[in-house]
C-alpha cells in the first residue's frame, strides 16, 4: 500500500510539473492571430482591431494568461498563412472539409452568422428561398469567404455562375451602388455595419428569408501543434457562456 501511495504522489507530482511547464511554455512567446476587415465582427479602425469576435478572443486569451497580436489581412492571405504555420490561429472561420485539412478547429461556437441578400431598394428581384430562382442574376462576393453551405454549394453546382469577386464587403456594395452587380452575399450584422457607416439604409433592401445561419469558430494552424491551446481556449469560452460575460460583451460592442 506504501508503494502505491508512493507511485500516486509520484505521478501526481510529475503531472503538476508538466502542467506548470506547459503554462510558461505557452506564455513565454505571443500568437500570432489572423482575421478580416470584416465589420461589426472584426475590422480595423483608427489603428485599433476591433468588433464582436476580437473583443470575444481577446477575453478568452486574457482569462488564460497567453499574449495575442490580432492582425487584420485579406481573408485570402489569412487563410494562406494558417495553411502554412505563418500564423498561429484565425477568426471567424466556417467549417468546411478542405479548411479542416490545415485548420484545427474550436468545438465551441465562436459567434453565429445569418448570411442575407441584398439589392438595391427599388430592385423587382424576389426571393423564396430558392437559390435557382436568382440565377439570373450577378452576385458581389468577398474572395475566399464563405457564405454557408447552401450559397457554397450552389456555387460549386454552378446554379449561381455570374460572380464577381472582391477584397472585401465594401466594395460589393460599392458595385451594389453603381448598379455593376445585383445581389450582394453577406452576414446580416456585417451588411447593417457597412451601410450605416456609408449612411446607405435607405439605399438597400434585404431579400427575405434569410439565407442561413451558420456558426462560425475560431482555427489554429495545424503546422502549429497548438491542439493543447485550443482545448484551454474552448474550456474558457465556455465558461465565459456560462457566467454571462459573453453576453456582455456582444452588447457592449452593440451599444459603443
């Protein structure tokens, strides 16, 4: 009994060791995290990275004592450095089978997205929730963005095929605009976002129903190794839903 005792001790010794060395490992270099302009959820202003899923990740990793630099990026660029180990996490990521190749993703939900259409206000396009039904029409798309399993898998069956690509959302509706483009895909917050900045409400008219609500996860880099990370920081997200405080958070982005 005295020898399993002492094997017990032992084992639990070691093991606080190892945790212990695992918490300065993590904390002794900073992640380098990657997201995009991508407004109200993540976007750059005056310097500053800001929105829902910055102030949502930047908690989690404040409550686990590790250091993170947020840099904005084209969401092409983003995706390439998770793919090669250049950067060690990314935000708000889709799930998608050939992300989950080079991307480790979080089980916790980082923050859902309604994906919505929009057209300009006195377009005659209707919309049932039949994506056939619009083939007729040119999209404004974001280049390597997601809009949910139903957009994407229309895309790729060709039912939707007059396409035009652009860095980011604002110069959709800019095309939106100037009538060089139909439709504009987007997250509803994100549209609401843009076009009250651009002071454009009264412009645009959003196709009813909506598209799809997607969840959306934040990802490391496979090449990283950084799998025990990513346990802590789904245990943390966690319990921020639990506690409230992540809640707060979406509200207090809403109401600044």
């Amino acid at each position: 009994m005295i020898k399993n005792y002492i094997f017990k001790l032992l084992s639990l010794s070691l093991l606080c060791i190892s945790h212990i060395s695992l918490s300065a490992e993590l904390s002794s270099s900073e992640l380098n995290i990657v997201t995009l302009q991508y407004p109200p959820y993540a976007y750059k202003e005056n310097g500053q990275v800001k929105g829902i899923a910055v102030e949502i990740v930047t908690e989690a990793f404040k409550r686990l004592n590790l250091p993170i630099t947020i840099t904005v990026l084209p969401w092409a660029r983003a995706l390439h450095q998770i793919k090669n180990g250049d950067a060690d996490a990314i935000f708000t990521l889709f799930k998608k089978p050939e992300r989950e190749v080079f991307a480790d993703y979080s089980n916790e939900i980082l923050v859902p997205q309604i994906v919505s259409l929009y057209v300009n206000k006195h377009s005659t396009i209707e919309f049932t929730g039949d994506l056939k039904q619009l083939k007729a029409y040119s999209f404004g798309l974001v280049r390597k963005v997601s809009y949910g399993q139903i957009f994407d898998r229309a895309l790729k069956d060709n039912i939707l095929t007059n396409v035009v690509r652009s860095n980011d959302a604002q110069q959709s509706f800019k095309m939106l605009f100037s009538n060089r483009i139909d439709i504009v895909a987007i997250n509803k917050y994100g549209a609401l976002d843009i076009l009250q900045h651009s002071n454009k409400l009264n412009y645009i008219k959003e196709l009813k129903p909506d598209l799809q609500n997607i969840p959306s996860y934040i990802a490391f880099s496979k090449k990283r190794n950084l799998s025990t990370i990513r346990d802590k920081f789904d245990d943390t997200l966690r319990q921020m839903k639990i506690d409230g405080s992540y809640d707060l958070l979406i509200l207090n982005v809403h109401t600044k």
